[in-house]
C-alpha cells in the first residue's frame, strides 16, 4: 500500500519487487491490492491507482529485479478518473 500512495501523489508507474510462486500468486496479490484501493474512503487519491500484471507480452521492460527474473511483476498506475 506504501507504493500505491506514493503512486497516487506523484503519478510514477511503479512495480512490487516480489518473486511470485506464479502466475495465479501475482493474480491473487492483484486482486488483494485491488481490494484493498478500492476500500478507501471515496475521496482517497489511493481510488485513482490500479494495480495491474506486467508480462513480456505488455509493451516495455521489467521495472524490478523480481520481474527480469520471473518474467512478470505486479505494477500500480495511476489513472485520473476514480476507479472504484
């Protein structure tokens, strides 16, 4: 959540250095994360930051070591319409 306000304040794209088990652990933190945004008080700038999945297949690189060595991380962007 420490990436997700400093996200939301500045507006850098930004990415957990997090070595998943797997594909379906990064989801299930997706949607952990996302859950958590979205119980934020409606006029939280947190409900502007959506986390998302980075995998080669998204345009650009890894943005951590964890994401060079699993080929995918879990990234917060923010958006400037609510979300949630």
């Amino acid at each position: 959540m420490e990436l997700a306000a400093v996200t939301a304040e500045d507006g850098r794209q930004r990415a957990l250095d997090f070595v998943p088990a797997g594909l379906e652990d990064l989801l299930m933190l997706r949607l952990a994360v996302r859950d958590r945004l979205a119980s934020s008080p409606s006029e939280s700038p947190l409900r502007h930051v959506m986390p998302w999945l980075w995998r080669p297949e998204s345009t650009g690189a890894p943005l951590t070591e964890a994401g060079r060595s699993a080929g995918m991380e879990l990234r917060l962007s923010r958006y400037a319409s609510p979300l949630y």
